[in-house]
C-alpha cells in the first residue's frame, strides 16, 4: 500500500514514515461499481484516498447530472468538506470496482499538528484544484464546443503530465454540458487537422500548439 500512496500527488515528497503514519489512521473500504461513496446528505467526517479504480464527483438538479470530476487512482479526494465539518457538497460515485482508504477527520488533524509539512501539501493541492474548477467554469460559459473541448484535453495533459489521455465521450459531453454527438464532431475535426489521434478511449496530442490556439 505504501508505494501506492507515494504516487497520490498530495502526498508526494513524503518519508516512508509519514505515508505510514497515514496507513495506521486509514480504513481500507471496497466498493463495487456504481455505489456511492458519500452524498450531499451526509456530514464529512473524514476523507478519501482513491488506491484502485476510478470514481466520479458530481452534482445534480432537477434530476440533471452535471459531472465535476473524473478521478483515476490514485488520488486523494473529499477533503475539502471533510475541514469544514459540513456535508458533502457534492456526490462520489464507483465507475468501476475500487478499492479505497477513508482516513477521519480528528485523526488526520492529529497527524498534521504533529507534522505540518503534510498541511502545506494539502494546502497547495486544494489550491491548484480550486484553480482547475475556476478554468473549467470559464470554458462552460464563454467557449464554443470546439474550444470546450480543445481546453479539456489540453488541462486533462497538464494535469496527468501525459501527452495521452483517457478520453470517454459520453463523460466528457456530460462535463462541459455538451450533447455527446457534438463532442464526437469536435473529435472527428481535430483529428481531420491532424491536431490529435484517437484510439479507443484514448486521445493523444499531435499538434499542442493549434490545440491550444484552438481552446482559445
């Protein structure tokens, strides 16, 4: 388990002894796929380290699904709430089978009074997502479908620090609140200019340069 949890952004950088400590406070919970990890209507008394699988986070209104995130392992999730004391202000779904650690509010508090290198961490986590959720509300409100598109792919790379990315049509033209014909335009025109290369689920880049002119 530690050499999964070297690899969670957040914690990176930290010795072995801490990623142990954080092992000894943590709950190892599975879930299936399609279960619900938590909801609007419950308290956050704790977070989440997502060590296998993949999860979305989103919200919903009169009965729309509006997806937030797409998170792949690992990757720590939840904790905004979970400092707050207050509910959940979203929903966390299983895509698939996965396997996940729940660490308490209280007992991680206690770990971070004891070492405060691991609050600078999550400080400069939280920060950077803040700064994702804020782009990403610009590309919904102000870009046409190709630049929406164009802009995920390109943030998608930054944010992996892979030139290949997992790409499903279905999720994406759910995030940036397009039809998923009118994403599968979008792909079918960026490869037409030879700006990417689909495979799959997977697209990768070809031409940053015109991507990123075109997320313009």
């Amino acid at each position: 388990m530690i050499e999964v949890l070297k690899k969670v952004q957040l914690l990176s950088g930290l010795s072995e002894k801490q990623l142990r400590k954080l092992e000894e406070i943590s709950i190892l919970k599975q879930y299936t796929k399609g279960k619900i990890i938590f909801n609007p209507s419950q308290k956050a008394e704790g977070f989440y380290i997502l060590l296998k699988g993949k999860i979305k986070i989103y919200k919903t209104k009169k009965g729309k699904e509006q997806i937030l995130r797409i998170f792949s392992s690992p990757v720590f999730f939840g904790e905004a709430a979970s400092f707050t004391g207050e509910n959940f202000p979203v929903w966390a779904e299983t895509l698939e089978d996965s396997k996940i650690l729940f660490i308490s509010r209280k007992q991680f508090l206690e770990l971070m009074r004891e070492d405060p290198e691991i609050a600078i961490k999550l400080l400069t986590i939280m920060s950077k997502r803040l700064i994702y959720l804020t782009n990403l509300i610009e590309s919904l409100s102000l870009k046409d479908a190709l630049s929406k598109v164009s802009f995920y792919i390109l943030k998608k790379v930054e944010e992996t620090n892979n030139n290949e990315i997992e790409f499903r049509t279905n999720i994406v033209a759910m995030q940036l609140g397009l039809t998923k014909e009118t994403v599968s335009r979008v792909l079918s025109k960026l490869k037409l200019m030879e700006v990417i290369k689909k495979d799959g689920n997977k697209v990768k880049i070809l031409n940053k340069k015109a991507l990123s002119e075109l997320s313009e």
